[in-house]
C-alpha cells in the first residue's frame, strides 16, 4: 500500500502519520519526491483503515501496490524456489512428473496404476479421493477410504502421493496423509481454505481456476505463504473460452508470464485442459518447450472404464510413449527427466 | 441416467439388469422403443458404478441425462417456488430488495444504512461479515464481529439480514444469524460448502460463479437442494468475458433462461456486475423488466470511504432515485415493490 | 497525440516542432503545464513518424490520446446525436423499431412481412439479401435480386429499408437503393469498407463484433465519422463468451456506457444476440429499459421454413405482443413508440 | 447436406426427389438403410430451399452434414497437403519460418531486415503495406508504395514475400505482387474477400480470428478452396479472453486439432498472440513442439522506433537465438529447418 502526500506536507506531519501506521503494526518507510512524499507500508496492512488515513489533511490518496502478491513475487526473490519432497526437488533441472487416474476407485486399481507410471518414469502419484463434481448425482470419490488406498500405493511404490483437497474440514488429515495437497480450479478462490493451508507445512499445488488470470493466480498462492507456508507449486490447466473443441484452452503463456512474475515453480495438466486423450501428448512436449517444470497427467489402465474423465486419460503404453517423447524436448531445453 | 440396451435383448436380460440396479437403491423404469428399450434411473445413481452396468453384454452404453439437476428443474416442478422469510415472499409478485453496504464496517455505519435503505423501501439488509478479497492484504471484513453489527441493524429496523459464507465451519453460526445465507460467485462450486448447506433449514442465496454457465449454476442449486434445503435464491451478478469497460459482463439473459429452466426465484446484483456505480440504476431497470425477481444493490453512506467496492456503491440518495424508477417499470411489467 | 516535452524545454524550441508537425499537415496546440508542457496533436497523425518526433531531445514520449475516437466522444459533442431517416428520427425521444427477415427470400414473403410489421407499428424493415455465413455451403442470399425486391416492399409501405453489404464494391449500389446501411458483426473491422461508408452521405448501422470492446466499435464509428460520414447508428447485438444456452451474450451494459462515452444513437438486437425466439421479447424489454434508442428484431411469416435463423423469428403475432409490451416499458421510462 | 427419408418411402419417389435436386446442379447419392434411406447432398446445395424438400410427404427432415467444410476435412484428403512457394514446400518435413517487420517502413529498413532474416534462415519474409488498425488515427500503412519496397527485398534476397490484404479491390494486385496473401483475423470472415481469393491461383494464409472457433477458421478455408483455390495455410494467431496479461491467448491446442481435422498446413504466429516481445521464443518452441508446420514472427531492426507493434518485435539478433533453439526442438521432434 503507497500513501501519495500532499506536496509541501510538513516533515513533523509525515512523522506522525508514519508513527500512528507503526503502531498498527505496519512498517512504513518514506520515499522522498521531488513535489511529493509517498509512504511505502508493508505489514499488517490489513489493519488500515483507510478512511482514517484518508482524513488526515495532508494525504492525498491512498493506492494499493501495483501487485497484490510480494511474497510470490519474483522481484523480492530473485532465485527459483526449490521444493523438495521426499528425494524429489520440484523447481529444479529435473521435470517433475506426476501421473494416475482421475479418482482412485480400488486397491488393484490404484497399486496397479502406480507400479505402471512408475515403471514410466513418473516421479509422483496423482489419485483424486474427493472429487469436485458438477452434478450431485455423479461419482464423489471413495473420500477417506480413497486415501487409505493411495497410502497404500505409496507404500508398495515409494512414489509420493498427490491428492487434492476440498474443504477446510480436511486440512488436518490432508496434511498428515498426503505429499502434496491439490487445490483444484473450483477451490482456488476459496480463501478460507488458502489461509488454513497457510498455516501448516506441506507442499501445496494450487491449480488456477477456469476463469482466473495470472495476477489471481498469484495473489492465491500469496494467501498461502503470508500464512507462512511458502511451500506453492502453480499449475496450468486451462482456461474458459468460447472455444468449445476443448474442454477449456490452455494458456501455455502463462509459463513465461509466471516464470517472470513469481519465483514458484510450474507445472501444466494437459489432460484437464483439452479433454481429449490423443491431445495429451503433444500439449505435454508444448509444456516442456515452453519452459514448465513438469506435468501432471492422467493414466488410467482402462479408461473406458474410468469413473470419471475417462475420455481425457491415456493407457500406460500412451503414457510410455510420452515419456519419451517429452524427454527428447527436454534434452532440447536442457532439462532432465 | 438412462442405459441403453442393445437391440433384442430378451426380456429376462433386461429384468435381471433393473433387480440389480434397484438393490442398489435406484428407482428404474423400462422405456420400450422401436428397435430397443432404454432404462431410466433415477434415485442413488451415485451407486451406479458404469464400469459394472456396461460389463453386461446386453448394455449399449450408459448416459448421463441431459439435466444434471432434477429438483431444481422447471420439468418436475411447475409452478414457481416462493420462500417466506419474515413477512416477505421472495419469487412472488412483489420485488425482493436486498441493500446494504459491500462491507459491515461500524455499528453507525449498518445500522444508519440500514434505516436509510428501510427507508427508501428496501425489504432486505445485506452486509459483508466476511470478504473474499483476491488479496490477503486487503481488508477481510469484520468477521464475526460484523455478525453481530448486523444482527443490531435487523434489531433495529426489522429487516432481515443477508451475508456472506465463506467455510463449512460456519454454517452452524450462519444458521443461527442470519435470515438468508449467500454463497458468493468464488464459492458456487465449493461442493463440500453446499452439501453442508443442504443439510440445514436456512435460504441460501447462490450466486453465479464468474465463469460459471447457467446449467452449472442450476446444478450447484441441486447440490443443495439434494441434500434437503429446497430454499435456494438464485442471483446473476455478471460473467467474466473480454470487456473490461466493466468489472463484469452483467447476462441479463439468463433470467428468461432460468425461468424457463427452473421454478427458483432469481435475483440480480448489478452493482457487482458492472463495478461502476452510475451504471446501477439502469442495469436495475433492466433486471426488473427482463423477469427478475428482484435486485441486490450495493449502498453507502459515504462511497468514498467504503473499505471496499466503494466505487460501485450508490448512495441513500441514489437508491431512493433507483426505487422510484424501478416501481414504474415494475409497474409496466405487471411486478411490485 | 499528445508530445511529452521534457521540463524546461525553450519556447522556441517548442515552436520549432510545432511548425515541423503542422508542416506535415497536423493541427498542433501548445498546453503549457505546471512542470512540463504537451503538445496536443490532431488531423493528419498518421503522418507523424514516432521516430522522428522523439529522437528530438525535447521530447520526453509521444502517447497516444486515451481515446482512438474523437468525433464519436461526448466530450466534443455533448448533444445526442439524431439521424433523419424519411420521416423518422433516430436516436430521439421515439424508438426506432426495425423489423423483418432474416433474409429476402420472395417478393411475396418481404412484402407480406413488411405489412405485417407497419401494422404493428415498426418504423423500418430490415432483411438481408446479401448474407454473411459460416459456411459456403449455406443460403447466400439472393444478392441484388433480393435488393430489387426491399425496394418494392418500401413502396407498397413506405417503410425505409436496412440491409447488410458486405464489399467495398456494393457501397455505391447501396447508397442508392437502400436507406440505412448496415455493417455486419463480422465486418466491424472491415476498415477499407468502413473508409468507403465515411465517403458517402447515407445512414451507417454498425453492429458490434463478436468479440469486440465498447472502444473498439467506437473507434469503428470513427472510421466512418473520420470520413466525413457522421450518421452512424451503433447496435449491440451479443458478445462471444463461455456460455453456450444463448448463441452470444447480450451485453446490455454497452448501452449506458455508450451513451456515456458518446453522442451516437445505439439499438439493441436481441433476435442474433440470443438466437432464441422466446427470448427476444423479454430482452427487448430490457433493452428499452436501460436505455436503448430502438431494436432490431427478426419477424418471419413462418419461422419453419425460413432460409437462415428461423429459430430466432418471432412470428408477426409475437411482434405485435412484443410491441405492446415495450410500450409499457417505454412508458414508464418516457420514451414512446 | 442430408436428407433423412420416411421409413417406407417408395423407390420412385426417392427417384422423384433425386432427381429433382439434380436438376438444381447438385449431386445426389442415396445411401440405404436398415429402417430409411438418406440422400447425401453435395454440390450447389445453396441451391436447395429446404421448405421446397421438406415440403415433400416422404421426407422427415433435412441436416446440413455435421461439418460446414469438406474439402478442407481430412476425411476426403488423408494426406497433408503440400504447398510449394518459390523453392519451399510448406506443410512438410521442413517447418516454414516466416519473419520480418510489422509494417513496410522505409527501402532501407525492409531491405536491411530482409537480409537479416534471410541470414538467420528464415524462408519467407513478411511486411504490412495495409495495415488494419483499430484507430483511424494510427499508422495505416504504406499502402501500394509498400507493396512495392517489398518486391524490391525479394529482388535482393530472393526471399518470397507475405503481406495482408485488406479488401476485394486489391486482389487483382496483390496476386501478381506478392508469393503469398495473408488475410488477417479480422478479415477471416470477411466472405466476399475469401470468394475472390478462390478465384485466383496463389496461396492464402489465413489468420484465425480473435474470437473464431476452429470449426469457423475451416470454414472460412473452405470459402477460398470451395472457389477453386485449395493452396490455404493456417495461422494460430491467439483468440480474445479475459486473460490482459498477453494481448491475446495463443491456442495452441488448435494445431493437434486441426491437424486431426485437416490436412491443411498451420502455422503460428507468437508475436501478435502475445503482443510481448519476451515471450516470442518460448512460445515458437512450443509451437514447433505441438506439431506446427512453422512460425511466423516479428523481426525489427529498432523496435523502439517501430511505426507499430514494436512492443511485440524482436531484433535480429534475438531471431537468431530463437532459430538456433526452435532448431532443437524440431530436431527432437523430427522437424527440420
């Protein structure tokens, strides 16, 4: 938050006004103009009130920064954050890989899968056990039970385990059952939920919401870490359009446009985007040339099967072939898998 | 959900196929055609598992029906559903008014808008206890300090009082206070929230998301009402598209759309839609005339000053202006204030 | 244009690029300001080569003015603007109601339908005889024929006539034939047709593109304002977004924000905005109630069989009711049909 | 177009009805079925007035064919087309690279740029003489003197040259001047261009619109290949969505999607997607990743003094950077430069 002063407002005047900031803890500092004065306040800024600075006689307006977000942002860290979980670093020279079903619907179902991307090369499992579902009469997911089972494949695999998460209520259990939380499209505007994930110490991957621009994006991940938790990892995965051949059109821009932004790492969900199985692979190499760092895509061993999304998931054999092609870009880029 | 069935499939097949569905839980009724018959479920079709109906031989293929929604459609329930809350009917021939300010602020600040808005014939106070702000720098509303401002506003004036939820853990406390509960546009499709609402005896009023389609909003209504709160007021308060001369793009044609579809009341917020207060009145206008069954509008004291939104905020004065215009075209279209 | 003069730049310097501008035929006055003076460029600006007015080490920047519009601004032109068509006036206290076909399809259906729509009180006919589609394997229209045969309504009604030209290469036979002209969606950006609309004397229908801004159909008008050409009617008619239960979005907020920003009159189409016949009588009240000058509306003898758009006709009984109904709404907002 | 037959119909009348159409100069192919029989359309169908054919007892409807364009279907033509232009085939193993200024400036500048580019191993070298410009204020191009400076560029580099053409009237000239005639996004439904330009025999490429589906974008191909000209290229350009970080939003799942739909080349252009000039490299290795026969890209030699678009132009030596990685990544793709 910036406060423009009056031109010729009097040095004993600013002084005061900073003191009365300071003592709502924000820190203020003064930058000095050539016809005016501004007061730079971080902090608690929240505490403002504005209408109170306002009505001190020798402020001229009150602007918010030009960002919402600093803690994401890339002009106060410069370097790439690095997020490690288990003997994984997300952020780095090696792609990160997540791949599985859409939902997690039995024990076979899950290990099976696990094994096969594994095999693959696929550094996390991805399992949805709450699925945010347009229609109350369409599959929920196995819920707590669905975690079990990803423990499960987790412990027959060493792969880490993905899950996304959908009410403020799970925090707890989420954090002790999962590697990684998801926050998905439908839920990336649900500030209580930010602010609670703020406040433990887990890896959260915060996908952008359908109608959600970049800016949003990162002042979501910025509710996270002003909690203290500033372990975010950004995904893309589509947005609304009026294109109706695709789900939703992925916006590979905004790898560039975050990478210069923010320090956070990304990654893309290709599979999400398009809805369509056979655009799954050429939309992950995109992905990768492009600058992201990694993927998370949808394996199932029969998707005709799949209880939901099966339209857009690819066979293990499918996801074999895209591993290695998406190698090939990233030896292109200099990245690894 | 229907099941198609392949031609001649005997009549045993399909017999044994609607006994195992209905030990399931899920009502089916056999439709013959022409060629071959079709199934129609209904009930727990969430226990359908489409891997195990598609398994048997005789099955063609399943699909969803083409309403995710049933309860709240127009086709089960003809007539329009009317919801009493104190001595108001909202969906009815008189015009539901909700005003107030975006933020609760000050016990003078709600209860002096709240006479104001009383007034000037508004039969509803709204008020934002909680604020979905896309930073977590700017002011997040009173919490549930400005529950207990609004509460003295309803004491004072009668009307009865409006707010916004943010969390599954405070639908107990909003149940108790407030007369009408809003889901706002970031929360339509925050499932968990809805299924709790679903399980109280409250009206819920549930905004469009920004880039939610009219069939997903109706479907978000299901959520609730499928849990057993039929109460659902359903608000159009803009889409997000390419035009940014406004906030949003206020779709005045989802009213007749929704009318059409569904037997719920459905109101409009032009001050959220347009973000600019001198477009209020005539989008109201518009509202009015096009079959809604009411407005919701954002007043202020004192704009300038407001904590947020001030800049879409018309003041007493302003809405006394709105009121008077909006009972002429009410009048026009055989409504009333 | 406006030149940035850095500070303290010498009158006589300021001179000298002033007289180097109006050399190249540009209108240049000098506003001297507090700090640092501006140039404010006008007429010939294409002819001001960027690089060689800033590699003057005067000049700070060059900008462009806020608005790409200056004759179609209300800031230069405070009175609406009114258009005289026969014996009608565009853009005053009466509506403008324009009705007809779709498209010309024989003499005996325009010239039915024209009857039709006079008794019912419309004011113009419309119909397409040239007509812009998707595909080039649909209807086309009947070209000059179907000119010929509006003329022929226009005498046996006296009704004027609007129709859509699609070509730089029709302008003259349409400024002859017919009374307004009408520029499709789709060729909103035709720019070296609208230069050729600016040269003529005849009354300009613009509809607004697809997924065009408010700006940008206002700088369409000054294409042709710019030409010497200053009859342009504007018309909102829908916008592309994400929703798909309406064949565009209408976006009713245009009207009061053109009204704000210019002096032009503008109507609303609701028959191609929606793309449904049911609802052109429920956003046509809306539209008058926010502020309309008039609609555009599609009135077919039988809808069935129409060659393009026959599911957004209303039938001349349904326009007859419709014009009832907007009365009452222009009644209450005192305007008249 | 389809026409659906009664159940039961005779032989002769089906006869009847065939040859009927056929007398109107379509062609007409009777496919039996189990239950009815169908006629399948092609030709002159805007010749069939359906209330003619459905007017007929024996016909239960009439369905234009599920996609508005044939010949540019890949159902008709497995194979990708080739287009060959001086000693380049487009559409092959060899991507095309397309590269030079905005707009046509100067001798010296188009010349100097044309070398450049041709140096760093670009194939074609574009520039605009007709510049389709929002404001009637900004810099409209050189017009044909343009035309001209680009002629002499390809005298001294050899290179064939692409440039916009903006009306019908400059068909007859820009088919004799230039290799290629790009039609931009805001003429791509500009239909009576798209018709003259079937009518010639030299390559279009044809600019996706701002808000045109791909569906659309093939149509409006096969408005220039139904006219007789089938050497049409593709160009993903970026569609307009609420995203104002990039000027536009680059689809590139439109070029699987195309590629799967047709056997027309595309090729993307990251410059006016973007509008950024950063952003240009990351998005042409992704482009040449998801499959595109080549890129097209902005190359100034001062993008500072450009007379337009300098924001979104890169300098040669940044061209050079980018040829070398997209050269890798079309080698990791089996592509070639």
């Amino acid at each position: 938050m910036v406060v423009v002063l009056k031109p010729k407002t009097p040095n004993d005047e600013i002084e005061k006004i900073k003191r009365k900031l300071e003592d709502k803890s924000m820190t203020v500092s003064i930058i000095p103009g050539k016809d005016y004065d501004l007061l730079n306040i971080s902090g608690e800024t929240s505490n403002a009130k504005t209408e109170e600075i306002t009505s001190n006689a020798c402020v001229e307006k009150v602007i918010e920064t030009q960002q919402g977000y600093k803690l994401a942002s890339r002009l106060l860290h410069s370097d790439n954050t690095l997020i490690k979980v288990g003997n994984k670093v997300i952020g780095g020279d090696e792609l990160t890989i997540i791949a599985g079903p859409c939902s997690v619907e039995s024990k076979e179902q899950i290990i099976g899968i696990a094994k096969e991307v594994k095999n693959c090369g696929a550094g996390f499992l991805r399992g949805g056990a709450f699925k945010p579902r347009t229609s109350p009469y369409s599959f929920q997911g196995m819920r707590f039970e669905g975690l079990e089972l990803l423990k499960m494949a987790r412990e027959e695999t060493g792969l880490p385990i993905v899950s996304e998460i959908m009410s403020t209520s799970m925090v707890n259990r989420f954090a002790e059952d999962v590697d990684i939380i998801q926050v998905g499209a439908r839920n990336m505007q649900n500030f209580e939920l930010l602010k609670e994930l703020g406040k433990i110490d887990k890896p959260v991957l915060l996908k952008r919401g359908l109608s959600s621009t970049i800016e949003e994006l990162l002042m979501s991940a910025e509710y996270i870490m002003s909690g203290g938790n500033s372990s975010v990892i950004l995904c893309e995965r589509g947005i609304r359009t009026f294109e109706t051949y695709t789900r939703n059109t992925l916006d590979l821009s905004a790898i560039p446009a975050i990478k210069r932004q923010s320090h956070l790492p990304i990654i893309v969900d290709p599979s999400h985007a398009t809805g369509l199985w056979w655009m799954v692979e050429p939309l992950a190499k995109a992905a990768i040339a492009v600058g992201a760092d990694g993927i998370m895509v949808e394996v199932h061993n029969n998707p005709k099967l799949a209880k939901c999304d099966g339209q857009q998931s690819i066979k293990p054999e499918g996801f074999k072939t895209l591993m290695d092609s998406i190698a090939k870009v990233a030896g292109a880029t200099r990245k690894m898998i």
